[in-house]
C-alpha cells in the first residue's frame, strides 16, 4: 500500500496537551485516541516536527524579530511571550528535552505507534545548527568563517561562542542560508569542506538512528558538494578540507547499522533525482504542488508524464505542509478535491499535513508552541474520509502503478491536455483506474486500454463515486480505449474485472 506520511507539530500537540491534563504532559502520555485516529487514517510514518530544543539565543532572535512578531499576531492576537520557542530548525542540540519526558517517553512513544504498524521520523537539519549548539561554542573550525566581518555573519570569540559582549572577536562565522535568501540569524552555517564536522554531523545521524526509523532532511539540497561550493567558495578554507558528496557517504554510514532507516530530503531546485542516486529513499515532489496550487492542469500531466517511474515512486506528493499557505485557503472546495485525488493516486508518498484533514485554515509560524483553535471543516473532513474509503475499496495503492497518456476523445477535442490517468493493477484480470480532470471547464478523453489486461469478452465496470456497475465489449476497450467525460474538476474511480 502506498505510504502515508503525516507531519505533526510536536511543540503545540503537547502544548495543547498540557491545557488539558491542567499539569505538563509528555509524549508518553499522548492519548491512545490521538494515535487510533492517526492508524485510522491508515498513518504509516509519522514525522514529528519540532523535537529538538532551541536555546535562548534563537529564542530572542525570534521574539525580537518584527517580521515574526506581525505574524504571531495575524495567527494567534492573544499570543505572550511564553507562545513563542524560537525555530525549531535552530536546533541547539539533538536531545529529547526532558520538558517532552526525555528519551525514555520517546521510546515508550514510538513503541507505541509501532504498535499500530506506524514508522517515527525526526527532523534532521543538514545545513546548519542554532546559535545556541554547543559546537558553535567549541569547534568554530566546523562552521563557515571569515578573519574580517562580512554581512551574514557574527563574532566569535573563544569560550564564547555566539555573540559575545565583551571578549575581542577572534573570528566571524556566517548565518546559515539558502543562496537565494537573507541568512537565518539564528543559526551557524556548517561547513561541509571541514573533515571534522562531516564526522560531527554523520555521528549525530548514527545517533538518531537510536531514536527514530527515519529523518526528514531539512533542505537536503543546501549540502551537495556543488551547491555548498557555488555558495561559499569565497570563503576561507578549512585547515582539514576534504571532498565528496557528504549523503553518499552519511547514508552508507547509517544504513550500515539501520539498514531500514529511511531518509527523506525536503529538495527544490530540480535535484531530486540527484539525491535519489546518492541514497535517499524519498524526495519532496514541490513542482507538482506548484502547479497543482497554480490549477494548470496540462503542466501537471506533462510533470507526471515526464518524470521516470522510479522517480515518481520515490516522490513526496503534498497539498501543505509547514512552510506552505494552508490547501483549505489554496484550494477551493471542487478543486481541492482533484488535487487531493492526483496527489493520493500518485505512487510514492502520500504527505498530509496535522489539521489538512479538519480543514484547518490558519497558517502558524514554526516558532510558536501555541495555536489557535479552529473547528473543523465537515465537507474537508468528509472529503477526506470519502478519498480514503475509495481507495480503499478500489484497490488505489495496491499492485503495479502507470500514469497513462490520454487520447483525445475525438478530433480537434483538447480537452484531453487536462486529464491525470493513474492506473493501479493487481491482477491481471483486475485494475483501478483513476481519472482526474483538473480544470474549471468539462472535459473528455480516451485512457489507453493498459497492455497488461488479461485476454477477455466482456469486462465488469464499478464506477467508486456514483456506484453505477456496467458490463463493456473487450474488443471495442482496446480498439478505442475507456472514454471519459468528466466535469469540471471532476474525478472518476473505475474498477474492472474481467467477467468471462
């Protein structure tokens, strides 16, 4: 079946916990309800993001930046000062913190969802740690570094560390960054040319290996050895430079030990199939989300006719997550429903976002611990919960899965250019077809008659969406195909068997 990756935010689930058990909570004590919905759902991996703590440095940064304030106040008004963690992507150490029960309430957590069939996966961040990390403190020789001040950059000065206030600074080492964005100012770019710190960071992954059966790559991509190169060339060399991809070399280390443990890359860029091939299972697939967010649909069949099979069984197929603008506030209800349908149909990953499923609308900043309260959205819910159920039923998920190429339903008819046909075969006298139309207007196509279907007469039909059964000619289904005529953002689940 095809994974189902939900990603929640640890910081305000136990928050919210905390409010109701009136005491602080830890993940141990996570109620079975929350983890039978999940299982419900058919969860097979949950991330859970936010784990790690953020220091006091990060902290500030985050409380006194103005930017941030504007939007705790636009998601939460009544928000305090207590509201707000800092980024949890300024990890100051890969520690469960004892507030969250430590790392004995994380085992009895994930023994738990084990239990009911569901991977644990953590966050990881590659490019870079929080100003607070004790490495930053210990082993400048590990980050990117400058003699003379740069812009992105802050002092050092030794047994110090990050901003020191009355020690002369012996060095500037930079903000991490992404090359096409200001620097985070509240992290310290590592220096993947430095031996020592490629060791530092392969032990912290051997070491999550203990705690988790995965990680989620926070900008995965930042950390190829071109990239890294291109961004900080001009920078000074470390005195124990070394080369070579760092993934080849950290993956091989883990699995090496965990020969399961999976790896997730957050990618952009068009350098998925790049850290596919250097060990990752899985990789984020954002140009389907664009264009699904954009609502065109030729270029969404063009994507997922152009990427190779194997690409796309590794893709990480999402409506939201933390660093988009909620798919209840993209997407209007018909549309959402198609762009839900092509995401889940998909092989690979299917991701879902905590509150994707209620509907929930407002979009909040990874630095607070506190979120509003929003009730759900029944025609989501069910929508969701109707998806499920037809997959289900249907057999979407299961057996050998193919994006076919409409035809046009007859000559000079382009409305074909707007249809997704994903097929899923068990048998060779059984298959699903899924067809999605995705666009504001009806349209019609022909979907090939799959190559692999058994010799027959006649074939039984089982609409999933409107219930209707048919029996169809075997010879007329391969001469011209299965017609469709959907309307706009229309979806049709039809199931064949053959009958004789």
């Amino acid at each position: 079946m095809t994974p189902l990756l939900l990603e929640v935010n640890g910081r305000c689930l136990l928050r919210e916990l905390d409010t109701a058990l009136a005491r602080p909570a830890t993940l141990a004590e996570l109620p079975e309800a929350t983890l039978d919905l999940w299982q419900s759902r058919g969860v097979t991996h949950l991330w859970l993001m936010g784990l790690w703590p953020t220091g006091p440095i990060a902290r500030r940064i985050a409380l006194e930046h103005p930017g941030l304030r504007r939007q705790y106040q636009a998601v939460l008004p009544d928000w305090q000062p207590g509201d707000v963690a800092g980024s949890p992507y300024a990890v100051a150490a890969y520690e469960v913190p004892e507030r969250y029960g430590g790392a004995v309430a994380l085992a009895q957590f994930r023994r738990r969802l084990h239990a009911r069939g569901i991977r644990l996966l953590l966050d990881f961040v590659p490019n870079h740690v929080g100003l607070d990390h004790l490495w930053v403190r210990d082993h400048p020789e590990w980050f990117v570094r400058s003699p003379v001040p740069r812009p992105g950059t802050f002092p050092w000065a030794s047994g110090v560390g990050a901003f020191p206030e009355q020690a002369s600074p012996h060095a500037w080492l930079a903000h991490g960054r992404d090359p096409w964005f200001p620097p985070w100012t509240d992290t310290a770019q590592l220096d993947y040319r430095s031996a020592g710190a490629r060791r530092a960071m392969i032990e912290t992954l051997q070491r999550l290996a203990g705690y988790c059966d995965g990680v989620r790559c926070d900008m995965a991509m930042l950390v190829l050895e071109r990239v890294f190169e291109q961004t900080w060339a001009e920078w000074t060399t470390p005195q124990d430079a070394t080369t070579g991809e760092f993934w080849a070399e950290a993956i091989e280390a883990v699995r090496g030990t965990h020969s399961d443990f999976v790896f997730l890359a957050e990618v952009y860029w068009g350098l998925e199939t790049e850290l596919l091939n250097l060990g990752f299972d899985f990789v984020y697939d954002k140009t389907l989300y664009d264009l699904l967010a954009a609502g065109e649909g030729p270029r969404v069949q063009d994507h997922l006719l152009g990427l190779a099979p194997a690409i796309l069984s590794r893709g990480v197929h999402f409506l939201e997550n933390h660093d988009e603008v909620r798919a209840a506030e993209v997407f209007p209800p018909e549309r959402h429903r198609a762009a839900a349908w092509i995401a889940w149909a998909l092989p690979g990953v299917r991701f879902v976002h905590e509150g994707q499923w209620e509907g929930r609308r407002a979009r909040v900043p990874v630095q607070l611990q506190r979120r509003p309260y929003e009730a759900p959205d029944p025609w989501i819910s069910r929508m969701y919960d109707d998806i499920q159920r037809v997959m289900g039923r249907a057999g979407v998920g299961r057996g050998l899965p193919q994006v076919l190429v409409p035809r046009a339903a007859w000559v000079g008819n382009p409305t074909g250019r707007n249809f997704v046909l994903v097929l899923w075969q068990t048998e060779v006298h059984r298959f699903t077809l899924v067809a999605v139309h995705y666009a504001p207007h009806p349209g019609q196509c022909r979907a090939p008659w799959p190559a692999g279907a058994a010799p027959a007469r006649r074939w039984r039909v089982h609409e999933h969406g409107a219930g209707w059964n048919d029996l169809r000619n075997a010879a007329m289904l391969e001469r011209e195909g299965i017609y469709l005529d959907l309307p706009a953002w229309g979806v049709q689940v039809l199931e064949f068997q053959r009958a004789d």
